[in-house]
C-alpha cells in the first residue's frame, strides 16, 4: 500500500487531491496533526515516512519541505503543485502527453512538478508548434485565458462566494498587468521559447473551468498551412493522448461558435479546438482549472510513477 502525505491539505488544490483517494483503496493516507502542520519537525516526520508527498503549498513552505527530505531518503517521492520548482533542473514536468522524454522523467524521477493551470493550457498548444518545427520560437507568441475564481486561492474565493461582494467580482477581471504573472516562466522554458509570450488572465465570477486561446498569424508561420493542416499535424501529435483530445475539425459549430469557459468543470482532461481561417488561426484548450489544471494532474502524475493505469481515481467523463 502506498503510504501518502499531502503537505498543505487545507488549500483547494490540497482538499481536491485528498476527494480522488477517498474513492481508492490502493493508498493510505498519513495525516498531520492538525495543530503541527507547520511544525518543521513534524511535517520532516510525515514527508519521509511517506512514499509520495504532495506539497500544496506557496513556494516558499514548498522549497522549506523539500530541504527536509533527509539526504539518505531515495524513495520519498515529491510531486511539487507550487510554481517553485517548474523550470528547476532535475525536476520533471508533469505534462507527460508533451512526449515520450517528459513522461519517462515522470515515471522514473523522485521530484515532480505539476504545471501552472495557465502554463498547462498554453504549452499544450504552443509546446507542439514548435516541437513540430511549425512557427520558430521567436515568434510574437499571445495568449488570453479565461478561468473560474477557485484557482485565485482561498481569499480571493472567500471574496467571490461573500454575500457582501463588491459589484466588480461580478464582471470578468483582467489581471496580472504589467505581464510578470507567475506562470510566464515555464510557458517560455517548457515551449522553447526565445521570450516570454504576452498573456492577458481574467477571472470570472464562475467556480472552475478554463479556456487557453493562442492566436496565430499563418504567414509567420515557417511554411503557411491553412487550420486544416494544423489540425492534422495536432491531432497527429496527440494521437495516443488518453487525457488531451484534439476535437474534430469544425466541432465548434455544435456549440453555436461559442465556447464555454466551464463547460470541463469536474474532469480531469482537456480539449484543443483548432479554428479560424488561412490567414489567422486561433488554438484553444478547455479543461478544468483544478483538474487538469492542478490536482488531476497531480493524480495522474503519481499513477505514472506508480507504474499503473494513468486513469485511476481520474474522471475522464
């Protein structure tokens, strides 16, 4: 039985983990006292005890946990939902449908990191182009988001579900002005790109869910293609992608043209639309801000590492 410690349990992302093993019975849970948690000491006992630690924490309390792993402890596995350690060498990314080398890093590594919910929608989209060698990685890249109020943390959800919000959380809010959001960092470094791209978030007075749109001019492209090629080349990229699925060409009109931000709220998948015309291209992916997002992809991290079905305890319907 694998033995489970989750460091920072009261968060959203932590509660979310803890709701996928109370359907299991292939994993037991190791618990903190709740008056220690932030007792170094005591969460040092827990984490080393454990066969994988999920640390849902800021960054800060997640670099401090990690520094407690005792340095003859090579079967303690970490799997990371902060932004510290994402780029961080020797630490794998846990976005496995990225390719083969990401996914033996997940299955094989002790220190995981899963992806930014943001950072998870744009490098599905634009990691492939250039991988594939379709745009070269100076290119102007843009990106809009769109995403329910729960990954803004627990303070900004206690605001949102008040009876006495302000008028303003009830409109979608653009945020992260001045282009420093957090996020930004392993978009450039999982994409391979030469810059950070331009992003604009905004949040909206819904729970969970999201939509990633990235904008493509096509005669920037290395050799223009219409969005039916690119569809091809995606779906070809993501053919034996079990949790990204690349929506058939023209599935948007079953929707009226719209695509609604929370319509993957509860899965633990996404999907990428490709849509436009010859001469602009809009790629989409919508999924679950606290699925594939975060927790979901935290689960499907640890079943990787396991070594069994990448699918258990997910849903995927």
């Amino acid at each position: 039985m694998t033995k489970i410690f989750i460091d920072g349990g009261e968060g959203t992302t932590g509660l979310r983990i803890l709701e996928r093993f109370e359907v299991r019975d292939d994993v037991e849970l190791i618990k903190i006292d709740p008056l220690l948690r932030k007792d170094p000491e005591e969460r040092r006992k827990m984490i080393n005890s454990s066969d994988i630690t999920f640390l849902c924490l800021p960054d800060a309390a997640a670099i401090e946990a990690v520094s407690l792993v005792e340095k003859d402890n090579d079967h303690t596995v970490i799997i990371d939902a902060s932004t510290a350690h994402r780029t961080e060498p020797g630490w794998a990314y846990g976005l496995p449908e990225l390719g083969k080398s990401f996914r033996e890093a997940i299955a094989t590594g002790n220190r995981i990191a899963v992806p930014g919910c943001y950072a998870s929608g744009f490098n599905m989209l634009v990691y492939p182009l250039v991988a594939e060698g379709i745009i070269n990685s100076d290119y102007p890249i843009y990106a809009t988001a769109l995403s329910g109020y729960s990954g803004a943390g627990k303070k900004a959800i206690a605001l949102y579900e008040s009876e006495d919000k302000t008028t303003d959380l009830y409109a979608p809010r653009e945020y992260a002005l001045a282009q420093k959001h957090k996020h930004l960092k392993e978009m450039k470094a999982i994409s391979r790109l030469s810059r950070e791209p331009l992003f604009t978030p905004v949040v909206d007075d819904y729970y969970c869910g999201m939509v990633v749109s990235v904008p493509l001019y096509t005669h920037l492209f290395k050799e223009k293609m219409p969005p039916e090629v690119l569809w091809e080349k995606l779906r070809a990229f993501y053919t034996d992608s079990t949790f990204i699925k690349v929506m058939e060409f023209g599935a948007e009109k079953d929707e009226n043209e719209f695509f609604a931000a929370n319509a993957y709220a509860g899965r633990d998948d996404a999907q990428i639309y490709v849509t436009g015309n010859e001469d602009r291209i809009l790629l989409t992916a919508r999924f679950d801000n606290l699925g594939k997002g975060a927790s979901g992809a935290a689960i499907q991290c640890m079943n990787i590492r396991l070594g069994i079905d990448e699918t258990t305890g997910l849903n995927l319907n």
